[in-house]
C-alpha cells in the first residue's frame, strides 16, 4: 500500500463542531425524487417508440375521453427526450453529486459548511432551475443543443447558483482543519472549475426575447464548441465529481484505504489534462478540419489509460474485503458502478475511432453506450452512496438489505438488457444502411426497412429501462422504511483545530518555479508546436517533445523525493493546486477552439460560400428546433460514400461557419 506523506502539522486547541448533514439529506431526497421523475419520462418515451399512442393518445383512454389527446405537443418524444435527458444528468446526478461532495468535504476538511445560508441558496435555487426546466422544455422553449437546451434566463441562474456553489465549497477549504487535501477533493476542485469554464462559453448566446435566443458561435464553429461541452459535460459533471465521491465512500464502505496514492496521482492529473481535449471525436466524418478530428480522436484513445487507472484502483482498494461482496449490497452496488465505469471508458475511446465511428455514429449502439455510464456508472453509484447515507443520517439500520439486494438484481439485469439491445440494433442498423445493391452503384435498403428491422429491440430497451425504473422505487421505499424507522441528526466531532501556517502557505514562487512544472511547459509546448507546424519544423518539435519528456523521467527518477515534496506542499494549498488546474484543461480548450472560431464567415472556403437564411428558412429552423427534430434529425451529410448515395453530396465546411 502507498500513502501521502505523513505530515505533523501544528495544531492548537481541540473543539467540537456539528457537520451539517440537513443539507446532504435535502439533496439525497431530491436526487431520488428527480431520478424516479427522469426515468419514468426515460422509460414512456421508449414505449412511445414502439406505440404511437403513448405520445398522448393513452392519456384519453386512461381517462376515459376526458382528457383530449389531439395536439398535445408538450407529450411528444421530441418534447420530453430532452426533458428526460436534463432531468437524468442535472437533477438526478446533480443533487446526487451536491450530497456527496457537501457529506465528504465536509469530514475531509473537519469543518463545517462554510456557509449554511449559502447551502440552502444552493439547494433550492438547484430545485428551481429544474423545475424551470421542466416546464419550459415540454413547452418547446429550448436552444436546440446537447446537454445545452436550458433557455438564456435559466443558464444564468446556473451559473449563479453554481458560483455560490463554488464559494461554499472554496470557503470550507479555506477554513479546514486538515493540512492536506485528499483525493477526493482533488476531483471536485476540477468539477467547479471546468464545469464553470465549459457553461459559461458554450451557452453565450443572443438574446431575442425572453425565451428565445441564438448562439453567438454557428455552424461548424457552434458545433465543435458544443461538443468541446457536450463531452467535456460528461466528463467534467458526470465522471470527475463520482471519481471523487468514489474516492471517499468506497473506501469506507470496504474499510480498507485506497489502493494507491501515487496511481490516484497519475489518474487525476491525466484524466484532467486529456479529457477536454477530446470532443472533437463527436465530430468524425464531418465537415470538421481534419486536424481537429485527428487531435480529438488521438487524446480519446489516450484516454484509455488513466481510466483505467482509475477503475483498477477503486477495485484494488477491496483487496481483502472481497468477502463483503457476497452480502454488504454497498459494496455490490461499488464494484458495479466501478466495472461499468471501466466498461464505459473503454467503449468511449473505441468509439472515436474513425472507422468504428463509421458505424456507430447516428445509431443506437451510441444511445447504449451512453446509458451503460448513466445508469450503470453513476446510477450504481449513487445507489450505494445512498444505502451507505440512510444508516447513518438517520442513525439506524438500513430497513431491508434483501430488498436493497433485490434492487441491485433487477437494476443490473434492467441495464444489460438495454444495452445488449442498443448494441445489436445499432449496429445491424448501420450494417444495412451501409450495404450496397448487386449492382454497386446503389444502396440495397430504405430507411424504414432497417427500422422494422431493429423494432423488437426497441421493445426490449423499453422492457429494460422499465426495469431499472423499478429498482429505483424500490430504493426510495427502503430508504423511506429507515428514515421512519430512525431520528435524523447532524454528526458531531471532536476535532483538532490546527494553525494557519501549517496550511496554504506556499508562495507562487515556489508553485511555478520548478522541474515538474518546467519539464511539463516545454513537453507541451513543443508537443503542440508539432500539430502547427509546416514539415520538418514539426518533426523537429516532435523530437524536441520527445527529448523533453525523457529528461523529465530522468529528473524525476534522480530526485523522486524533491518532486513528490513539492507535489506534498501543492495539495497543501488549494488555491495555487486549483489555479494549475484551471491552466490544464483552458489548455485544450483554447487550442481547438481559439483557431476555430476566427475563421471568416465571408470567405470562400472549399469553394464554399456561406449563404444566410431567408426569413422563412429561419422560421423554419425555430420550428424544427422547438419540436425537437434535431433529438433525431440531422441537417449534415457526413463524408462517407453511402452517406452519400442516400442523401446527396457530404456537407462542406464554408457552407456553414
């Protein structure tokens, strides 16, 4: 076993403080709540994709005619896809996430809250801006993008709520009575930060009134930078904030310390510096520069290591605690969540192959790779959070740990199910659209042939989620039976108070003048000079990348004690450590999106020139984005032959800058 290095920190006298655990409660209810709502709407739009009826007919029956079922737009697919999608990822993960950073953070730094005025701002401005979201988005009152579709007057109470967010969780490092930050915290600092950074430029946007708006990037350029968030919201929102709770609760439930100290290192600094680089890989085939498409998919497929770095040292840490697998549901609930992380994570690079994307892009096979993290990545894991809170918010025992079993059972059959079937029906979809006629010259099937084709697996989706759905109500009735069974309490502690000067003493001299940051600048630099420059002066970048990086090992393998202080003084200190996290990801963000959106809009490109919309056409376009056509439809020809054949000439970039 690897540990930090031990420090004796001056400490003054010892007080007894009281956690606010009200707060991490409030958060738990709400996740499940808002989970049950997403997934309920999750699972009556797969049915609606194997009967017509449920996007609003069944409501008449139900009702025995009373409720009038023609032209209730707010029912559709294209309305409730996005509803289903924000309520999953904001509501659900989102207040799942707040309960386990506020419950963590606050031990790790024993320290209360900064704030708890700030905390109930933050909880129920949190439940307003879903609610806002679920009234506007079945009323068509969206921007139209991934992950994006929250009107302008909503984003902006995002980002406030998320400043205070940022404030509280900043404040109650500040005042901590822990010397060192943990893992754990390591992660969520990169959450706030990058989260805060994607938001804020992905959803600039003009305003033309006060439930409309246009993005002030378009065309390619909108493009990259919403998939720059669209993946980098998946990463940043809904993998770095669970590593984090990982980090701290599955080693409690195990009672065993992580696996790795050194590895939890290599996969923070790793996954943070390569994940935002990797949007682009949304974008294969397209009218995208092909060195974005290149960038994007080269640092996917790096991504494969630090991932799995991560998933064997959650697993690792149940060396010799494997026996509690057979009967502590927590425990199953982890190493699920952990393997389907794993699963997940190595989809995800395979995927952003070109030609694997190919295949699977436009067609199901997406739809369950996405799901396998959702539901079994941070599905699983809330779960087990949850089971591990109940007993000790409420300060008895879990109501019924066969019934927590029982959910785990259903949960994870409800999970291959639907993901088993997105796979077969992805890509056989794509097999038959692609596959030409005896001629050659011709494709050989329609469009509506494939999707007769893949029907019973739609239904086999529906029967899946359904089942997961289930697992969940279960969950919310066990932790209802032991919260009525138990007395709610804030947790209160002895603590050791220490001195100012034992944290966050560190001098930016010290932050930036030495050889882990040196040998990194110049590796980087020379690296992206490599992807810039003409012949020959890349090659010459490349070797000078290479020379650098060796050096660095040799520097480091010489004076291994000298960097593993500094970066013992760094997670000491957590505004520089939070500064140089900020410079890793603005990095990769600025270099695919500065050049990018400088372009001429005017200027002939590919011979190419970019023609404004009529008034109709835009009218139009409102029309096709307010019903939701864009969760299914796409306006772009993607550069492969039988995309082609089907639909005509590939989609060039100087149509649409």
């Amino acid at each position: 076993m690897e540990t930090a290095a031990a420090h004796q920190p001056a400490r003054g006298h010892t007080k007894t403080i009281e956690f606010d655990d009200r707060t991490v409660k409030a958060f738990m209810i709400a996740s499940i709540f808002w989970g049950i709502i997403g997934m309920t709407v999750g699972a009556l739009i797969a049915f609606q994709l194997n009967f017509w009826q449920m996007n609003g007919k069944f409501l008449q029956a139900l009702t025995g005619g009373w409720f009038r079922a023609d032209g209730v737009e707010f029912l559709t697919f294209g309305r409730l896809r996005p509803l289903h999608t924000n309520a999953v990822i904001f509501a659900f993960v989102g207040n799942m996430m707040f309960a386990g950073v506020y419950y963590s953070t606050q031990r790790l730094c024993k320290a209360r809250t900064f704030s708890d005025l700030l905390s109930k701002i933050h909880f129920w401005g949190w439940q307003l801006i879903i609610v806002s979201a679920a009234v506007t988005l079945p009323a068509g009152l969206t921007r139209g993008q991934e992950y994006a579709e929250l009107i302008w007057p909503i984003n902006i109470a995002v980002a406030l709520i998320w400043v205070v967010f940022a404030i509280n969780f900043f404040g109650t490092l500040h005042k901590r009575n822990e010397p060192s930050l943990y893992v754990a915290l390591w992660f969520y600092i990169a959450t706030i930060v990058t989260i805060a950074m994607l938001y804020i430029v992905n959803h600039l946007s003009i305003p033309t009134g006060l439930t409309h708006s246009y993005s002030v990037f378009g065309g390619v350029q909108n493009a990259l930078v919403q998939w720059w968030y669209g993946h980098n919201a998946v990463a940043f929102f809904l993998t770095t904030p669970i590593l984090g709770i990982m980090y701290y609760f599955l080693p409690k439930a195990a009672g065993r310390p992580v696996y790795s100290y050194r590895l939890s290192i290599v996969h923070f600094w790793s996954l943070v510096f390569l994940y935002i680089w990797a949007g682009p890989h949304h974008l294969l085939n397209t009218p995208l520069p092909q060195w974005l498409q290149l960038l994007g998919m080269f640092f996917s497929l790096m991504l494969w290591a630090p991932s799995w770095g991560g998933m064997l040292n959650g697993l690792l840490t149940l060396r010799g605690a494997w026996d509690k697998l057979r009967t502590d549901p927590v425990i199953k609930f982890f190493v699920a969540g952990v393997t389907f992380y794993g699963m997940s994570t190595f989809e995800g690079p395979l995927l952003s192959i070109r030609v694997v994307n190919a295949l699977s892009h436009n067609t199901d096979w997406t739809i369950g790779h996405v799901h396998s993290g959702a539901l079994g990545w941070n599905g699983f894991m809330a779960a087990g959070m949850f089971y591990w809170l109940a007993p000790r918010l409420w300060r008895t025992k879990l109501w019924s740990t066969s019934l927590a079993n029982f959910h785990f059972w259903i949960g994870l059959t409800g999970i291959l199910i639907y993901v088993a079937a997105m796979w077969f029906s992805g890509i056989m979809q794509q097999l038959m659209l692609n596959t030409p006629d005896e001629s050659g010259t011709a494709l050989q099937y329609e469009f509506i042939e494939t999707v007769d084709k893949i029907a019973p697996f739609m239904f086999f989706r529906a029967l899946g989620g359904s089942a997961y759905l289930v697992g969940m109500i279960l969950m919310a009735f066990n932790i209802f039976k032991t919260a009525k069974s138990g007395s709610f309490a804030n947790e209160t502690r002895e603590i050791a108070v220490i001195e100012r000067e034992a944290k966050d003493g560190m001098r930016w001299g010290e932050v930036f003048r030495n050889d882990p940051i040196a040998y990194t600048f110049w590796g980087l630099l020379f690296g992206i000079l490599w992807f810039f420059l003409p012949p020959y002066a890349d090659l010459m970048c490349l070797i000078l990348a290479i020379v650098m990086t060796a050096l660095a090992v040799k520097a480091f393998l010489r004076s291994s004690n000298t960097w593993s202080e500094w970066y013992d003084r760094l997670s000491e200190n957590y505004l520089p450590f939070t500064v140089l996290v900020f410079v890793a990801v603005v990095i990769g963000g600025g270099i695919q999106i500065i050049p990018t959106v400088t372009v001429n809009s005017a200027k002939n490109v590919e011979n190419r020139r970019q023609v404004l919309y009529t008034p109709l056409e835009l009218a139009g376009r409102d029309i096709f984005v307010s019903e939701g056509c864009y969760n299914c439809h796409s306006q772009m020809v993607r550069t492969l032959v039988p995309d082609v054949m089907r639909y005509g000439d590939y989609s060039r970039l100087g149509e649409s800058i």
